[in-house]
C-alpha cells in the first residue's frame, strides 16, 4: 500500500519535485542515509525483529512547495516539503526531523494504525447490532476518537520525537537541534505567521502541543547527548569532520553546476 501511495504521490508533485542533483535533494539524501544506517544498527540493537527498516531501501523525494512539513509512507519512502527549511537551518535539524519520520516506520505505527482501524470498525458492526436505531453508534464515533484515536496519536508522534534524537544521535548529528526547529514553529505560530496551520487545543490534537515536546526533549536529552557524546566525543568528531567534507564538496559542485549554466 505504501508504494502504491508513493507512486501516486509522484505523479501529484510531479513538476515541483526537485531534481536528485539538486542541492537541497542531495543533502536530504546524505542525511536521510546516515539515519538509516543508524535505525539499522540501533534495531539490532535493540533486539527489534522483522525490522521494516532493513525489507526495503528508503527513497527520498524533496517537494518545492511553501509547506512546512515531512512525512513517510510505509515501504519507506520519506517526502520533504520545501517550506520545511524555514525551521531546519543546518543538517542537525534536518536530520531531527528525518529522525522523527524514520522512527514512525522503525516502530511500525503505520501498521498499528490499521490494526487499530480494523478493531474500531469491528466495535462498530457491534454497536449497530446491539443497538439497530444507531444512537449508541452517534455516540460511539466522537468519544473513540477523543479517548482512543487522538490520545494514540499523540503517542505516536512523542514516540517518533523520542526515537528521532536516538537515531540523529546515534549518526553524529546534534540531538539538541530538535528543540531549535520546535521552538521556532511554535514562535511562528505564536507571531501569527503560521495561521493557517495553528494547531487546535492538544486534547483534539493528533499531535502534542509545542509545550509538551520541548518539555519532553528536555527529558529524553540526557541519553541522547549521553550517545552522542560517547568515547570523549572522538567517534562524532571523526564522522563530523567527514560531515564538513561533504558539504563543501556538495557546495563546489553546486557552483559548477552553476557556473555552467
């Protein structure tokens, strides 16, 4: 189901999807690699079985468009939205929000989801059984997504928040990003540059409020700098360096690429 979406989804963004060699499509796949690589090592680690991660290769589409988002399709296929670059200014808060959608498959939330919607419309059936005049059924649909769905959700989400800085963690990336691209949504929300996408009270919410994710990044922190940090900071510092490399190589070959034009 999943790269059947995907393939849908190329043929919607067809025309806004950014070439692989251009800057921006490179740097999401340098960073969005070396994620993988460590949601592979952390799943063995880990002890996950029958791991998604390594069933099928990530593929990663960078879509021009003024929305700030990024999303993943089971079968891993990442999108990211252009407008996303408002809040990620450097490859440790890009790879924050990488992190929080590799960790959605890495957990499998897609298939519980389903599993979830498979139960809920079981428990419906039901309700229209025991109660053929349907008032329980009305009544069913808003308190199973106030009680269950959203709460779930949000669950979800704090879950991928947490596995996210493990995972950018873990591939040498700054997990103290993440609070910088949060705190700057929620600024631009509060400035009222962000109106159309104004998150409603957390309680209606599929997501947790800005508040509560800083609050847990706080929490969650100390073993992810713990990782990060690990041997005196010497392996990160290695791989970092590696890092610098690449951008600047990335950056000479986009000023030929340029220049050629």
């Amino acid at each position: 189901m999943g790269h059947d979406q995907y393939k849908q989804l190329l043929i919607q963004y067809e025309g806004n999807i950014l070439p692989k060699d251009h800057r921006a499509s490179v740097t999401v796949q340098r960073v969005g690699s070396r994620i993988t690589d460590a949601a592979c090592k952390c799943s063995k680690d880990w002890g996950v079985k029958n791991n998604i991660i390594n069933k099928s290769p990530f593929t990663y589409t960078v879509v021009r468009s003024d929305d700030a988002n990024a999303f993943v399709l089971p079968g891993n296929h990442v999108f990211v939205l252009t407008g996303l670059f408002k809040f990620c200014h450097d490859e440790d808060e890009l790879a924050s929000v990488l992190g929080h959608e590799t960790a959605h498959n890495l957990a499998r939330h897609a298939g519980e989801r389903m599993s979830e919607s498979l139960l809920m419309a079981i428990i419906r059936r039901l309700a229209l059984v025991f109660d053929p005049t349907g008032i329980l059924f009305l009544f069913l649909i808003p308190a199973e997504q106030l009680f269950y769905s959203l709460p779930h959700s949000r669950e979800h989400e704090m879950e991928a928040d947490r596995i996210g800085i493990i995972l950018a963690s873990e591939a040498c990336y700054d997990p103290r990003a993440a609070k910088r691209v949060f705190k700057r949504m929620k600024e631009d929300t509060e400035n009222g540059n962000n109106k159309h996408q104004a998150l409603p009270p957390e309680f209606i919410s599929t997501h947790p409020g800005y508040d509560t994710r800083l609050t847990l990044f706080d929490q969650w922190m100390p073993d992810a700098l713990q990782r990060y940090e690990a041997d005196g900071g010497m392996k990160c510092r290695m791989i970092r360096d590696e890092m610098k490399r690449a951008r600047k190589l990335a950056a000479v070959m986009h000023d030929r690429k340029e220049g050629r034009r």
